[in-house]
C-alpha cells in the first residue's frame, strides 16, 4: 500500500484554516487523540499515524503527524464543519514481527469523523479509534452513477459498476452479492429513530433482536443482486474485471424500448457502449414493479439474481446519496434466508412497508461511501470506517458522465494493482467521461 505523504498547506490556505475575522467569534485549539481499536496483547505504534482535518466550507486542510503518545493538536482553526481524518500504514515485517500475524501487504488502519462541527462550546478534544482496513481479492474499481445529459445523453440508463480481481491468481465472480446500502437521505424526515451522528439508529426497527449490534455488526440494503453461476462458471484472471450494466445496450445508439418507443441521444460521445458488458440487471420479469422503458434485456449478456430491488431498473443514485458493499459467503449461509428489517420509524410500519436485507461486515469484502459534490447536499456515513473511512464523488455530480474509479498504485510483470487503503477519498480518483474497463 502506498506509504502516506505529509503535506505542508500553502500560506493561503493555512491562513484560511486557521483564522476567522469575525467579529466577536475567536478561533479555537482543537486537540486530537489517537489511539487503536484493538484487544489483543501487542502494542502498535503510534509514530506515523497522520491525521488531517479539513473544512467543509473552505476546502482547506491542515495534516500533522502525531505525537509517540497518540496527540495532535491543530491550533486555532475556525469554527465550522470538519471532516477529520487519521491514517496510519505499518510494513508487512514491522506488522507480523509485532503481531506474529504473517502478512505479504502493509497493513493499514482508518479512523474518521466526517462533518464534525466546532462551534465556540466545543470542549477543544477529540478522540479517534483506528481500525484496521479489510483488504480484499474482490475490489470495486469504477462506479458510473452520475448518469449523461438528459437532454443530450442517456439520462441514468446508461449506469454501470465494475468489480476488480486485485490478486495476482484467478478468482470466480460465481455468487459475488453486491448491494445498495440504505441510510439516510434527507435532512426533513423526523418521524425516524436516529443515532447521535445522525444515521438511521436500526436497533429501533420492529423486530430488531436485542442481542445483535444492529448499527455496529451490519448494513442494510435497498437493492440485493448475486452473480449467477454453478462455481466456477465465471473465472476472472489477475488483473482484470466484470462490469455490471443496469442495460447492457449500447447507450450511443437508437434502440427501441419495451413500451415501442424508439430511444436515441443527439450527443453519443457523452454515453458510453455497454452492449459487451459481462452482466446486466433485467427487471422484465419480477412480480410488483412495472419495468422503465430502457430495460431491455440483452440475451448476448447473463442476468444476475435480483433478491431484492427498488423501481424499474438497478437505479444508481445519481445525487450521490448510495453506498455500495460486494460481499461472499461460505456454504453455511442461505443469503435469501437472511432477515429482512423496516426501516426504523417512530410509528409502526404499514404491514406493506419495505424491509432491507440485514448485511453482516462480517462477510463485506469491499464497500465504496459515495456522497454529494456538493458539501452541504451530504448526509451521514452509511459505512463505518473499517470498511471505508473515507468518501468519494467526481466534482462534476449528476448527469455529468463522469464516474468513480480507482488509482492504480503500482503495476507489477503487467499487472495494475489498484489501490485499496479503504480510504476512498485516498484510493479513488474520477474520469471524465466514464469508461468501462480503463483504468486511472
């Protein structure tokens, strides 16, 4: 993994950072603690953990490095909104020597507390756990959420997510679940139970065992789809990935919808040509939802499983208000035999209220916070930090053809090894123009 660099902030912008010329409001010292979120007997150090604060508002940031004691302390930054961050990677000997875990990879720990507010009664201390980040074989490379113009482009049918073999053997997409996580997504809905952070508080949902840590042990999803295959019907070589098209059609030409409607776009170079996508998502033929028109289904191109779904399509949430987790199971579990929970509101649901699959992290390989362009559009983290401590967006937001996708980190006898820190604000960049299967 790459090793983390310590970045001075321009005059300018530390000046911004740190100073605010309001009249009667004084900047604050805010100080940091660090420390590990583990229960094991060794100790690990604390020497190069980074932490870096940014405001919300501004964009500036700050980054120092700790102290031996785990403390950091930013001095007089101006009150406002911070995403806080600390990262720490240790080197596979340092790691296994500590440990007596072998390990081949740098091991890296995440902590994070996104849209903290520091108004003038903070108590000036903040403490931070570091978790360690879950590497996985299976990796989500490229989400194209954003949609092209609706006007000029193909609207949101031309939606695609790309999965990454990031090991140097083959792996089988067989039974490869992915899922749209589901939180919170407006600021105007008081009639939930909600956790001090502001996410949805699922230990309040009908039904919700009191034995299980509902916020802490799992996610919740509005969309359930799996890969179909007997095992090793889809092998996937080191290197290289499968992409997922909502419609495996290509976007930049007319085509007729399931309504008899002839589709086109006046401008084709801003979609793209999912026709040789390697799945597709068909709603055709589920009970309770009526197709859109652009659902056609390709029969060059496999259908996944769909368990669980939302409207007439595999819908990306084009706003940025989706979080992604792929996932796979041992043969003890019957992922459709999982329970299912009501959203957690304050009155009891109607008997016909949707439920969501309940995800243990347990089984989470690589999960990807997606979040609005737009600062003051963002809601609370749906992923906790072990899975992604980070957040990521193209600059550009809705309609604007342009996706997510992950930095290549080093390349090795041909092979690109993407980055995977589970950080996505460090491990993701963005292409302009969408492009399934490029690299960044």
């Amino acid at each position: 993994m790459k090793k983390l660099l310590f970045t001075l902030c321009l005059s300018s912008i530390l000046l911004a950072c740190k100073k605010d010329k309001t009249p009667g409001i004084k900047p604050i010292d805010l100080g940091i603690s660090v420390s590990y979120d583990i229960s094991s007997g060794y100790t690990l150090p604390l020497t190069n953990v980074k932490v870096k604060i940014t405001n919300i508002q501004t964009k500036a940031t700050q980054e120092r490095q700790v102290t031996t004691d785990g403390k950091v302390t930013f001095s007089e930054i101006a009150l406002g909104s911070y995403d806080i961050d600390a990262t720490v990677s240790i080197p596979a000997d340092e790691y296994s020597r500590i440990t007596g875990i072998p390990t081949e990879d740098a091991v890296t720990f995440n902590a994070s507390e996104k849209g903290r507010v520091i108004s003038s009664d903070f108590n000036g201390s903040l403490e931070l756990k570091l978790i360690a980040g879950k590497s996985g074989d299976w990796i989500i490379k490229q989400i194209y959420y954003t949609g092209s113009n609706t006007t000029d482009g193909a609207g949101f049918r031309d939606q695609f997510i790309e999965f990454y073999n990031n090991t140097d053997a083959v792996l089988y997409a067989d039974s490869l679940y992915f899922g749209q996580v589901f939180g919170r997504v407006s600021n105007t809905v008081n009639s939930i139970h909600y956790l001090p952070g502001g996410q949805l508080d699922w230990s309040k949902s009908p039904g919700m065992p009191a034995n299980v840590n509902a916020n802490k042990d799992y996610v919740y999803v509005k969309t359930l789809l799996m890969i179909p295959g007997s095992g090793k019907q889809y092998p996937v070589q080191p290197g290289e990935s499968i992409v997922l098209a909502q419609t495996a059609l290509n976007h930049k030409s007319p085509f007729t919808g399931n309504n008899g409607k002839v589709y086109s776009v006046k401008k084709p170079e801003l979609t793209i040509d999912l026709s040789k996508a390697d799945f597709e998502t068909y709603y055709g033929n589920l009970p309770g939802e009526t197709p859109y028109p652009s659902d056609i289904d390709n029969p060059l191109v496999p259908n996944v499983e769909v368990l669980s779904y939302v409207g007439g399509d595999l819908i990306l949430d084009n706003k940025g208000r989706d979080s992604y987790v792929i996932f796979k199971v041992d043969g003890t579990q019957k992922v459709k035999d999982w329970p299912s929970y009501n959203e957690p509101t304050i009155a009891a649901p109607k008997p016909t209220a949707r439920k969501y699959y309940q995800i243990p992290l347990k089984y989470v390989i690589d999960g990807v916070e997606i979040q609005s362009n737009i600062s003051a559009d963002r809601f609370p983290k749906k992923l906790p930090a072990h899975i992604d401590a980070g957040l990521t967006f193209p600059p550009n937001g809705e309609y604007s053809s342009q996706s997510v996708i992950r930095k290549t980190q080093k390349t090795v006898n041909g092979r690109r090894i993407l980055k995977d820190t589970n950080n996505s604000s460090e491990d993701f960049d963005y292409l302009d123009r969408a492009l399934p299967k490029g690299f960044k």
